[in-house]
C-alpha cells in the first residue's frame, strides 16, 4: 500500500530550493551511514536547477561526503552531452562541475547514440550492475527527484506513450510529443521502487495539474503520467511554491500554514 504523499508548501522557489536542500543531505547521511553510499536519480528541466546551485553553495558543500554520492538520471533528451537541451550539460553545469564531482561517480544516459534503444539497454545494464540487482530484483534509488510537466508528465513519461505501460523494463526508449526530443525515461516501476521521491514543482502554470495529479478522481493515468507515481514502500514529497499549490483543496481552505 502506497504511502500517502507528504505536500510541503514553501513560500517562495527560493525557499523550496533550501528546504529539498535540507532533505536531499539529510537522506544522503542516512544512506551513506547505513549504506556506504547515495544513490539518486535527478532530472531536467528548469525547476530543480535552483536546488542544484544550493547543493553547490557554500552552505551545502561541505553537508555531505559528496565522494559517496551516486548521480544518474531519470530521463535524458537524444542529444549529444554537450548539446543545450542535454539533462547532463545542465546538471554538470549547475551541480556536477561546481562539486568537482569525478566522472566515475555519475551514470549518464547515452543521449547521443543512435539507437536510443541500445542507449536504454546499456544504461539498464549499467543500473542492474551498479545495485547488484539481476532480473527480477529492481533497483532501489535512494532518492529519486521529478519534475511535473503542465501536461501531466514526469521524466520523460508522456502522456498516451508507450513507456506508460511498461512494467518489466527499467530503462526505455520513448517518443515525445510533436517538436520535443525523442528520449530515454526510467519507467513506472523503477520510480516507485526508490525509497523517496521527491516532485518538485513551482509556478501557476503547473497549479491545474498539480490539482488533478493530489486530488483529482483516478481517471485513465494514461493522460496523466504522474498518477502513476506510487512508491511501492518509500516516501514520496512534494515541495511546491504557493502558485503550484493554488488549486488544492488544502491551500484554498488556507488549511496549509507555509513551512517556515
Ligand atoms: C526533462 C525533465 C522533465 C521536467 C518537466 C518539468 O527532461 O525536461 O525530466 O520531466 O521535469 O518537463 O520541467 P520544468 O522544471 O522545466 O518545468
């Protein structure tokens, strides 16, 4: 039975950015004191590139043995590494190269080959050897952060795709919609086997999903990607900005005092 969400409303991106800040070290002393390690998935986007550049601030650098941290991705666009729509180009850019995190401690996905597929299988492959998991077992990310698209998605699981359904795969190929990037996404499963995740969402623009995705009825989750995002035994939060929150019940009853 899938925990409740836990709904965290900041009150500004500024202060979301701290506060998943705040979870992100205390997760990752957790795991490495009982672990040796901390493992999280992260994703693109502009959203979380706020908490990035606190990760790397002066603040935060020193809250965790960063040489034990493991970075991989949630989704990647089928572009070169360098390219400007590249989930690792940004993520290097804002948390990676500022940490001076060493090349072997990040698992990118292959964005630049040719055959997106061979590019999910190899970082499958990369995933089942980096947490001992042969089939059927399944990889418990530690922490695995996500985004929310206006449209309902979430990594690179969009709406009416085929990736929606996969439930044996850890990594797929998968298509986006017109004019976006084809590209590689961990699938349903993988996602909801980590031990927290953690959606981070800001601005109005998201505020109608945001209502459908926490309170609305259990409508076909094709159409909404992020519904599907159930963890099977661990946490799963939401930060959010009052602008993201605006359409929930809890935040128009004013139920919701704004963490300090
Ligand atoms: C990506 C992300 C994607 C993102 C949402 C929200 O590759 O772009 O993984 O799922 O999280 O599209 O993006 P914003 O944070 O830019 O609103």
């Amino acid at each position: 039975m899938s925990a409740a969400p836990e709904l965290r409303i900041m009150n500004d991106s500024g202060e979301l950015a701290h506060e998943a800040a705040e979870l992100f070290g205390w997760l990752g002393q957790q795991a490495i004191a009982s672990e040796g390690s901390f493992r999280v998935a992260l994703p693109g986007g502009s959203t979380p590139q706020a908490l990035y550049r606190t990760l790397a601030g002066a603040e935060f650098a020193g809250m965790l043995d960063w040489g034990q941290v493991r970075f991989f991705f949630g989704d990647e666009r089928c572009v070169p590494p360098d390219h400007r729509d590249s989930n690792f180009a940004m993520v290097h850019e804002c948390l990676l190269n500022p940490l001076k995190i060493q090349a072997e401690r990040v698992f990118r996905m292959r964005g630049e080959d040719s055959q997106p597929e061979r590019a999910a299988r190899e970082y499958e492959d990369q995933l089942r050897q980096e947490f001992g998991t042969p089939p059927p077992a399944w990889p418990c990310f530690d922490l695995i952060l996500l985004g929310l698209g206006e449209d309902g998605h979430t990594a690179s699981l969009f709406p009416e795709t085929q990736a929606l359904g996969e439930r044996t795969r850890l990594v797929v190929a998968n298509e986006a919609p017109r004019g976006v990037t084809p590209r590689l996404t961990l699938t349903v499963p993988t996602i909801n086997h980590a031990k927290a995740i953690c959606f981070l969402v800001t601005g109005n623009s998201k505020a109608d999903m945001v209502q459908t995705v926490l309170e609305g009825r259990d409508q076909d989750t094709k159409s909404v990607p992020a519904k599907l995002i159930k963890p099977e035994n661990g946490r799963l939060i939401w930060f959010m900005d009052p602008a993201a929150a605006s359409e929930l019940t809890i935040a128009k009853q004013g139920i919701v005092s704004h963490e300090e």
